[in-house]
C-alpha cells in the first residue's frame, strides 16, 4: 500500500519550527489569561476588604461656642455713658454686670494705656486654670530680680503654686507673679504670649502684654478688655477665694512668716465688696478692678488713671450707684469659654 500523505505538522519538513510557534503562542495566550484572572481576582479581593472596612461617615463635629458679647458698647453710647452716671475721677472706666456682661456705664473705655497690676488678673486667671496648684515651684534667679514690691526668694527656695498664687492676688508680689509665669510657660516672654492668646480668645482684643506682673514694658490694654478679662476671671472659685482675702500669712522656707495685707482697701469697708486686683506705675495712674454686690446685683468696675485719694471713693459710689438687677440673667457660667484656651 502507498504511504498516505503526512497529515500531521509534525511530519511535514517544516513541521517542528511550527510546531513550537504554536505551542508558544498558545502558552503566551495561557499566561495572558492567568495573568488576567489573577489580576481580576486581586480586584475583587480588594474591593470586598474595602466595603468591609469602610469607616461609617463621623457625625458632624458641634460648633465651636462664640463667647456671647461681654462689656459690648451700647447702642448709641458716647465716650460717657449715660449721662446720670457718677463723676469719677479716672481717665478710663467702665461697670459691667457681672452675670451678663452687659455695660452700665463707661468712660472712654476703650482708650489703651498701661493698666500696672491689674493685668495680674489675666496672669491668675492663666495659672488657675491650669490647676494643680499644689504642685511646687522652685525658685530661680530671674524672678528674684522682679521689683519693686516683692517677697524676697530666693532662689531654691520651694513652694506650692496656691501660695504664690495668693501672694500674688492679695498684696502684688512681683517676684511670686513671675516664678508663677516662668513655672507655667518656661519663660516670662513665652508666659506673655500665652496671656495675648487667652486675651484674643475672650475678646480683649484691644490689648498686649508684654509681661506677666504689669510693671513698665511696651504694653496696653483698655477699660473695656480689663472688664473683659475680669468678667471671666470672676468666674474661677480659686481666684474669687484668693481676691477676697483681707489678709495673708506666707511661710517662707526659712521659717519666717510675712503678713500680707490686702491692696484692695475696699474689702475693708464693707463684705458687699468681693474682689478683684489693684496696680500702679507712674505711666498707669492709680487702677482698680473691683467687684461686688450691690442692689441685689453683682457688678465689676474697671478704673484706669485715677489718684489714691479718689479710687477707692469713687468706686463704692460707682458700684452703689448700679442699678437694681433685671429678674433674669444671662448665662454666666464658668464654660463661656473652653479649657483648650488656656
């Protein structure tokens, strides 16, 4: 029989070169798909571990609270407002209800110019919403330089925070004031940046420190920003505690006592009157921040560039002049304004 003719390709003379390009061709087109449906595998994988752990949308952070307008100026309101207010003797003034902010009277309030030690109130306020006032502060050298009034540390002397603290907001010890700022912030510049933050935060908008205890540097405020300032500082139980004090006894390491009578002469006149803080330098006049309660009403009075002999006058007839409190308040509270700013 005759042989049949090769039907195979691997029979033919060319038939292995093409053998091996189609064997070749059909592995590429294999590795294509498994490349492929490896590829596609991945995807799917990846999209089922993305829905899983997909995060549900957060809810929507509460806005950030507005402080409401504190010592806003009134509507219509000249530089001296009303007009049956008290004569007072200081360049800058102004009285404030201490629940609502809401100003009764003022006197170019909004005139900058140094204020001394009353800014100490800002420095109080800083240092006791920082808390832990019994922790101790060790005294080092550049607070011992502070003048002129002062307790005389030494350096390496220890003691608690409360106690400068009171020293500070009783009789105006510049050197506890600054051991206090140093103790908060690392430095007495650091410590004013801190107290420009805090004023911006409440609305003091009108004023820069350059220290923590008042005494002469470039710096300013304004009566209004200093009621704004001692409306909250008001409000901290530690410093209304502290500012009331007529007197105080400070334990010096060594053993010795100093008795520290208050600067703020009006708590010894009558209990209506509960606080605040007192300063002078020669640029800053005689100033006062006091507060009472009068007339069934709390108030604070701010008085910037006046004389010994009229300040403390004027501000018991200031206060009592106030008058009587509305039936209803605003809120007041001491979360006007949130732990994160100071």
């Amino acid at each position: 029989m005759s042989r049949q003719p090769a039907r195979l390709l691997g029979e033919t003379p060319l038939g292995s070169p093409l053998k091996f390009a189609l064997m070749r061709e059909v592995f590429s087109i294999s590795v294509t798909h498994m490349r492929f449906a490896r590829l596609l595998s991945v995807l799917i994988f990846a999209a089922l571990v993305a829905a899983c752990s997909t995060t549900p949308t957060p809810p929507p952070r509460p806005a950030v609270a507005i402080p409401p307008p504190i010592a806003e100026p009134p509507a219509g309101a000249t530089e001296v407002w009303p007009a049956n207010a008290p004569k007072i003797f200081a360049e800058s003034a102004i009285l404030i209800d201490a629940r609502s902010g809401k100003v009764l009277f003022q006197k170019n309030a909004d005139s900058r110019r140094p204020v001394a030690s009353t800014q100490k109130l800002l420095t109080g306020l800083i240092v006791a919403r920082a808390g832990n006032l019994d922790e101790i502060v060790t005294i080092a050298a550049p607070e011992t330089r502070a003048e002129p009034t002062k307790l005389h540390l030494k350096v390496g002397e220890r003691y608690p925070r409360r106690q400068l603290l009171e020293a500070v907001m009783v009789k105006s010890m510049n050197d506890a004031c600054a051991a206090l700022a140093r103790d908060h912030s690392g430095s007495e510049s650091a410590f004013s940046e801190k107290m420009n933050a805090v004023a911006r935060a409440i609305g003091a908008n009108s004023s820069h420190f350059a220290n923590s205890n008042g005494l002469p540097a470039e710096q300013y405020s304004t009566a209004r920003d200093m009621a704004r300032v001692a409306f909250y500082a008001y409000r901290s139980p530690v410093l209304r505690e502290l500012m009331a004090h007529r007197e105080c006894r400070f334990r010096h390491n060594s053993g010795r006592v100093s008795v520290l009578e208050a600067t703020n002469f009006l708590l010894a006149r009558s209990p209506v009157f509960n606080g605040m803080k007192t300063g002078y330098t020669n640029a800053a006049g005689r100033c006062l921040v006091s507060s009472g309660k009068l007339n069934g009403r709390e108030v604070i009075l701010v008085q910037l560039g006046s004389k010994t002999k009229h300040i403390f006058n004027d501000a018991a007839r200031a206060m009592a002049w106030a008058p009587p409190a509305p039936v209803f308040f605003a809120n007041g509270g001491s979360s006007l304004i949130g732990d994160s700013v100071f």
